[in-house]
C-alpha cells in the first residue's frame, strides 16, 4: 500500500488521503475471509461508498478516501466494508474481545504530556503464505499507522500509534514522563540514544520534536524489564520492531484527543482481526486512576421515520431500510418512541412520542455524529438512483438564538452612533493586554501552550486594548474615528462576551462617552431610576483621573467607561483625544433582558 497527499484548493490546503492498495493482498484477505476479490466490481461500483477510485491496472487499485472515513484506509478495513457493500454480507456490529490479563499502569505525569493512553494486544494474526506476502503486509501495517497519523492524529498532534512485536517484550507496561536521560535504540538508529539525542539527531525526532515540552517530560513506554517500547509521538524502540515473523501484536495509542484515540485504536485492531488475529483487552490503569479497556460495543442512534422521510423524499418500508443499513455495516434492532434513551445520538426536531428506528452501528464509525449521518448511509446503502427525480421538499429555516437578540440590539444602538464594527484578534500578551492599560487580570488568564509569536501568547480578558491598537493604525486617516467591538473574551478560561467603543475625535471627552453609555443602555430598556454611576478609581484602568464612570444596575457592575488617559494614548502612538467604554453582555443579560422577552 502506498499513500499519498494531495494538496488543494490553495496554499497547504487540505490533505486528502489517496491510498494505492495491492491487488494480491485484497485477494489474500477476502479469500482468508471465505470470498473472492473481483477487482472490476471494486472499479465500477465502490464509488459509490463514498470513495473515488481514481485507477486501476494489473497489480494495484488507486482510491481517495475522504477525511470523514478514516475506517477505509487499510487493505483489510476496506475489504470488510467492501464485502458488506458489495455483497450484501452482513458483518457483525461488534467483534469478540478476550478480557485479557495485561496492565499498563499510566503515571500521573502524563496528565500535561499525553495524557490519554490506550492498549490492546492481538494475537495469532495471519500474514501471508508467502514471504513476499508477509513483507506486503508489514508495509501495508506501517501505511495504516501513519494515515491514521496524517488524518485522526493530526500529525500526531493528537494522536500517535505504535505497532510492536509481543514477542519480544513482558508485562505489565509502565508509560511515564521521562527527564530525557533515558537511552534505547529507535527503530532506524545503530546505537543506543538518549531522548534528547533521538530529538536532535534521529530523522524522525527531527520531524517531531515541536511536539515534545521538556519542561513537562518526554513520554516512555516500557515493559516490566524497563525495556523502552516506544518513545511516542516520536519512535518505537528497535527490540519490539514489527517484521514477517510477527504474528502477536501489542497496540499502544497515546494522544490529546480522546475521541480520535479511541477511534485509532479500534482501527488498528480491526485490521489485524480481519487477519484471524484475536484481540485482548489491556487493563490500562489512566494518570488519574481510573480504569480503561477495549470494547467494540456497536452505537445506538434514534433515528426517526419522519427524519427519513423528510430527508428521503418518498416513503421507505422496513426490510429496504435494513437491507440498505446493512451493506453500510448496521443493523436495526427495533422501533422506540423518541424520547427514549439511546447510548449514541438523536434527532431533537421531532415530538418525544414519533416513532424511531433504533440502529446499532459499528463502534469504530466515528464520522457517525447525528441521526442525518445515518439517513445518509441509508441512501447510499440504497443507491443514488433509487431516489425520485424530484426537487427537494426539505425547508428548514433558521431562526436566530435568544441570546441574540441582546447582541443585535447593541449593534445597532452603536451603529446608530456612527460607530463602525470591527473585528480583531482574541489572542494578545499580557504588556499590552495588562501593562499599557493599567489593568488588572479579571480572573485566571488562559495562556497559549505553544504561541508562535511572543505578541499572542494569551486569551483576551477585554476588548478596549484591540480597540487602541486599531485607532494607532490608523491615526493618519483623517479624524474623527468612531469604532467598536462585540466579541469573545476568555474569563478564568470560560468564554465570555464584551462589548467596547473607542472613539478618537478633537472634542472627545467624558461627556461624549457619557452620551454613548446612556444611548446604549437606554435602547436596551434599562430603567434609570435603577441606573447608578459610580466615579472610577484613579489609575485603575486606562482612565484619566475624575473622568471615569462605573455603570452599576442594582448592585452589579456592568461596564465602565471615560475619558482615555493621554499617558495611555500615548503608549499606542496615538496624541488625539479619546472616549471609550467596555462593558461586560452576559452580565447586562442577567441585569437587563431583552424587553422583547420579558
């Protein structure tokens, strides 16, 4: 198998995985599997899974698999799934797992290095009858890890596997933070390296280093014997390196995103269960304590029959509804009302007493989010062709969220002001966020694990800085400049809305900031008699002593705003008179809702 990126629609682009699989080894599996490979039925009719087979000649077939279908790239997921399409062989939802008597044991710090860790073991797997085989499907396994890299693990970013040789290692396993002084052999080295050397000078480490923090620790899997299995996201060690005499695997996959590891793990599995291999659970014992095993329980999703009707068109009997589940490797187990639980998704657009086809599919189908992914299988289980040739009947118009109707009002109340809306950077750095406006954090500050540029290291905590920095690069525009914001701010790292105005202009002062305040709060129905305007601290914030007011509705402080200290204009370049005001939506959305829904 070979892989190959294809780079579109634009500079970097988008990857998309186009895989070249063998001939020969699609045959082996699907004759190991009791069927015949027809390589011409692949080329006319896989398309229409969801791939494109792009060519084919005597000993390969090139197919792209798009991103959403990270389970067709290996020779054996997609020949699994090939055989339920195309030949309507129905495949199990789940596959057997031994409860196995191995342990990983996680320490605790791996929580700010990698910190979920997953492990599964497969043994007695079949490779091939012939050593040109077996070295094909030594190959074919090192392609799958590294699309799985490519697509789920993001480059291993979030996710990293490792593939090892059972036989040459014992449990239980240990995976630690190591201080980097730890030495093995990598797989491609030709003597024992410490990790700070494989990071230095090993081509792998090279490529991967941006991934490892030293002051956190270099992640290390080791056997009971200390023997280094894997220095992950990096290399494996050479002791447990894969060849054709392998035939009992140990999988370890350790990453940042749960949900892709999970998803990389069972993929791998599958693969090597598709080669008669039997798959044993790990006990893996997490940096917190809790307990972890491999499971392939199949996914329950409610899916309604107005849904699909709805989505469909025309009406669809059962048994075409189960014949077409099926080819896509589900299997309907019964009917329920929709208010039912269900252990996967359901659709919310219909009443809790419809009818709901209740559907088990695959565990290792993680592009399987929402109900309207499952009537897109069933259309594709039952052909394109099959639908009428009819435009859609399907209206679903949007309808803004409550919580909007507060931030429409503000901007036109501000608009209506002549003030223009802009749109700047969430990400800043604590001098001009801080320092340069005299301010202090509102709460705990999020900060960037890894900034590309020291100027946006941290999440905003207030808008009115950006403001400062867009009036300086434009102060050779002619005056005035009337502009604000309504946007994210980050809040002991929850997100939280603000809203601000700068406004650069000869007669700009107190009493023009006061103007603006009163015109905002007035067109959002606050009620005067229970307004308040308390006189700001001096030096607190970037406001000119005497010239600043807190807005206070009851006892709640919802935004403050005056006249710009020059000490502060001046730090942004700017030798213009300034008003401004921040104030803070979500407490003016507990303070003052929207007269429209009082």
């Amino acid at each position: 198998m070979v892989w190959n990126g294809l780079y579109q629609h634009g500079q970097g682009g988008i990857e998309i995985p186009t895989i070249k699989l063998q001939h020969s080894q699609l045959s082996d599996i699907q004759k190991f599997n009791g069927h015949v490979y027809d390589a011409s039925r692949w080329v006319s009719d896989l398309s229409q899974i969801g791939v494109v087979v792009e060519n084919s000649n005597d000993s390969e077939i090139e197919i792209e698999v798009f991103p959403d279908r990270p389970d067709l790239l290996s020779h054996e997921n997609i020949s699994r799934a090939a055989r339920s399409f195309l030949e309507n062989v129905d495949a199990p939802c789940e596959i057997d797992i031994n409860h196995g008597p191995e342990k990983m044991l996680v320490d605790p710090s791996m929580e700010y290095v990698r910190p979920h860790v997953f492990a599964a073991i497969v043994r007695g797997v079949y490779t091939g009858d012939s050593d040109q085989a077996k070295d094909l499907f030594v190959q074919s396994l090192m392609d799958h890890q590294e699309k799985l890299h490519t697509t789920l693990g993001r480059k291993r970013k979030s996710v990293s596997i490792g593939v090892h040789d059972l036989g040459g290692v014992q449990g239980p396993f240990s995976v630690s933070a190591d201080n980097g002084n730890s030495v093995f052999t990598p797989l491609g080295g030709e003597r024992e390296m410490t990790l700070t050397e494989i990071l230095e000078f090993h081509p792998k480490g090279v490529e991967y280093a941006h991934l490892i923090e030293p002051e956190k620790g270099y992640p290390l899997i080791r056997d009971c014997h200390g023997k280094v299995l894997s220095f992950p996201p990096i290399i494996n060690g050479v002791d447990t390196k894969v060849t054709t005499e392998s035939s009992d695997f140990l999988i370890d996959v350790t990453g940042w995103d749960r949900r892709s590891c999970l998803a990389a793990i069972r993929l791998v599995a599958l693969s090597l269960f598709e080669r008669g291999g039997t798959v044993e659970s790990v006990d893996v014992s997490q940096w917190d304590g809790s307990h972890w095993r491999l499971d392939f329980d199949p996914v329950e999703h409610k899916v309604p029959e107005s849904l699909i009707k709805m989505i469909l068109g025309i009406e669809v009997d059962s048994n075409t509804l189960e014949e077409s589940i099926s080819k896509m490797g589900g299997k309907i187990v019964g009917k329920v009302k929709v208010d039912q639980e269900a252990i996967g998704s359901k659709w919310d657009g219909t009443s809790g007493d419809d009818l709901a086809y209740l559907i088990q599919m695959p565990a290792w189908r993680g592009d399987l989010l929402h109900p309207v992914d499952i009537v897109e299988d069933i259309i594709i289980g039952m052909g394109l062709s099959s639908l009428p040739d009819k435009k859609s009947q399907v209206n679903l118009p949007g309808s803004p969220l409550i919580d909007s109707y507060t931030e429409r009002r503000i901007r036109q109340s501000i608009r209506a002001l002549g003030a223009h809306e802009v749109q700047t950077l969430t990400l800043t750095n604590d001098i001009r966020e801080f320092q340069d406006v005299r301010t202090r954090p509102r709460g705990a500050i999020t900060r960037i694990r890894n900034p590309i540029t020291k100027e946006h290291g941290i999440l905003r905590q207030n808008i009115l800085p950006s403001l400062m920095e867009v009036l300086a690069a434009n102060r050779h525009h002619e005056l005035p400049h009337r502009i604000f914001e309504l946007g994210a701010t980050v809040i002991d790292h929850s997100n939280s809305t603000s809203v601000a105005w700068a406004c650069a202009d000869a007669n700009a002062g107190f009493s023009t900031a006061k103007g603006f305040c009163m015109s905002l709060l007035r067109d959002l129905g606050a009620n005067e008699n229970n307004l308040t305007l308390v006189e700001g601290t001096p030096n607190e914030g970037p406001w000119l002593a005497g010239r600043v007011a807190k807005v206070m509705i009851g006892d709640i402080h919802i935004g403050t705003f005056g006249e710009v200290d020059p000490s502060v204009s001046h730090k942004f370049g700017l030798r213009v008179p300034i008003h401004a005001g921040e104030f803070y939506v979500n407490t003016i959305v507990d303070a003052l809702p929207d007269p429209l829904f009082r």
